[in-house]
C-alpha cells in the first residue's frame, strides 16, 4: 500500500471519504457517523463500523483517536483501516490482510477518532512531515507557535488565551475555542476531542483505547515506542497487565516490520504542570479501561511517511485482532 497516494488527513479529505462511504449502501448497517462542530465551523468526526443488527452491549469494543494535528499518519492509518473494514480493501482498491473482517464486524465495535482538531490540520503548512523540508526547530514553530523573542518554538499551555499570550504565530496543535481561547485538544474537556469522546462514550463504552500519535526521536536510536498511562503504576492490577502485554505485542510486531521500537514500555514520564494536565483530564478512565499510547518517528528523513502510516496502521491492526483474541501475526 503507497499511503502517499491515498494520504488522507486533510479535513476536507477526510469529509469527501466519509461521504462517499455513507452513499454506499452496502455500509448502511455497519457504519455510524457522530461529529462536533469546531468554533472554526469544521467537523471532527467520530466513525464508528459495527454490525448493527447485533446488539453493542455485549461486543468488544475499541476506541482510536489522533488528538493532535501535527501527527497526520494515524489519521491516514485511521482511514485505511476503516476503508478495509467496510469494503475488505484498502483505499488504493487494493485486497486487504485483515483478517475475519465479517466476524470483527459481528464482535465488535470500532470506533474512530482520525483528526480530533480539523482546526489545527487545515492550518498545516504540509500534509506530512518527512524530514526535508523543515528542520525539528522549524517543525517545533508549526506545532506550538513561535516566541516572538526567541524566534524559536513557544512555550506548551493547555487552554490560554491571546489576551494573556502572545505568541508570534499560534501553532496547529491548538484548536481555537473562541475569539481569543486556544487549547491543546487532549489537555481540556472543551476541546472538540473531549467533546467528541462523550458523545461516543455515551453510546457505546469502551473496554480498550488506543490514542495514536507521533513525536520525533531526536537523537534517538529508536523511532517508535508505546506508552504506558501516567499512572499505570496506580491502576488496578487486571488493567496494568493488559496494558503491558498490548503494548509488548505491538512492539513485537513493529519489530516484525522492520522498525526499531523502544523494547520496553514505559508511563508517560511528565511531572509537575505537565503531568498534572495529563491526571486531570485522564484520570476518569485510565481506572476504568486498558489505554495506552503509540508514538511514531514523525519529521525525519530515517522514517518515511509512507512507514510512518505502516507503523500505525499496523498497531491498529494488532490491536483489534488482541480484542479478538487472535493469535496471528499481523
């Protein structure tokens, strides 16, 4: 599959695909579309593929998300996968390698979060980050804004406002709530991501989520790596093991892949007001439900996009065949 050919993350891409899927009556039993609208007037939307003939209440049920739009290659993943779900191909047409596609349909219900802030997407100099056209200081200035002073990349705040910031630019990974808030969409319930999560929750509940995202491994020997929540080590024990042995799995078969994956998963190391952000806004289903986090290289020239979206597509995949209980290789 050359995802470039079919890189799907822009937000009026991901629009026109979700609107060709709901014309084709052959998803009219399978396919479920819930969205929130941004104060920019863009939609996120949450894309849900089950058999709904089946009731949900007993089905396994498995929630993805991309909450930041400086990481497009979960969202292309994202699409891929749900096209294979729906149709048994990939984007490109051509035959996908998932497996059991009818009996995960039957089992199941996936839910996908691809792009939780069009905001930030639309507003993206590029469609992917390979390395050659910015450096990691340059990439750093598209994602959080530059400092007016240092020319280089501003300060991370979860939910400011220009009236209090100033900023010489104001970075994609932040959504505009209003005439002058901003905030970085998983550090806040008013972000479309939060919103959207409820409404998706309330329908349905998830017993597995899996937020993907990417970051850059600079100076790393490493280019992708899971996760763990930041207090994993205060989770129940049933729920701390599951979310080792996810996460071993899919570094087991990003190996397979030829990537270079961190061999051990770790909590999310931040402290302070970083870590507290996190607590605060996670704290009510980190107990309740197995959650961890991918990262992928993103902005390098050793990890190509194209590798970048395999690698995520692949830890989507390894997880839904996990909820399946199936033990073959992805």
């Amino acid at each position: 599959m050359n995802y470039l050919n079919h890189w799907l993350a822009r937000p009026y891409q991901i629009e026109r695909q979700i609107n060709k899927w709901q014309k084709d009556k052959n998803n009219k039993d399978i396919l479920d579309i819930d969205f929130v609208t941004q104060y920019v007037g863009l939609k996120a939307y949450g894309i849900t593929v089950t058999n709904k003939a089946i009731p949900s209440d007993k089905k396994k049920k498995l929630l993805f998300s991309v909450p930041h739009a400086h990481e497009p290659a979960g969202t292309v993943a994202c699409m891929n996968v749900i096209n294979q779900l729906l149709t048994d191909q990939n984007l490109d047409g051509s035959q996908s390698d998932i497996l059991d596609r009818h009996n995960i349909l039957d089992n199941c219900v996936l839910s996908f979060i691809a792009d939780a802030n069009p905001d930030g997407r639309s507003r993206s100099p590029v469609d992917f980050w390979d390395g050659t056209k910015y450096t990691n200081d340059e990439f750093w200035t598209f994602m959080r804004g530059r400092d007016p002073e240092t020319k280089k990349m501003w300060k991370r705040m979860g939910r400011w406002s220009i009236r209090n910031e100033t900023p010489e630019t104001i970075g994609i990974v932040y959504e505009q709530l209003s005439a002058h808030e901003y905030v970085e969409p998983n550090r806040d319930f008013e972000s479309a991501f939060f919103r959207l999560v409820k409404i998706i929750w309330n329908k349905y509940g998830y017993g597995r989520w899996l937020d993907l995202h990417q970051t850059e491994f600079e100076n790393s020997k490493y280019n992708a790596m899971i996760i763990l929540p930041i207090v994993q080590n205060e989770l129940p024990e049933h729920i701390q093991k599951a979310n080792v042995e996810w996460a071993n799995e899919i570094v087991k078969q990003w190996q397979k892949a030829g990537a270079e994956p961190m061999p051990e998963s770790k909590p999310l190391g931040y402290t302070g007001e970083q870590g507290e952000y996190f607590r605060k806004t996670w704290r009510e289903f980190m107990p309740m439900i197995s959650e961890i986090t991918t990262e992928v290289q993103n902005n390098n020239t050793r990890t190509h996009p194209n590798f970048q979206a395999e690698l995520q597509e692949i830890a989507i995949k390894t997880s839904i065949y996990l909820l399946m209980g199936y033990t073959k290789n992805t």
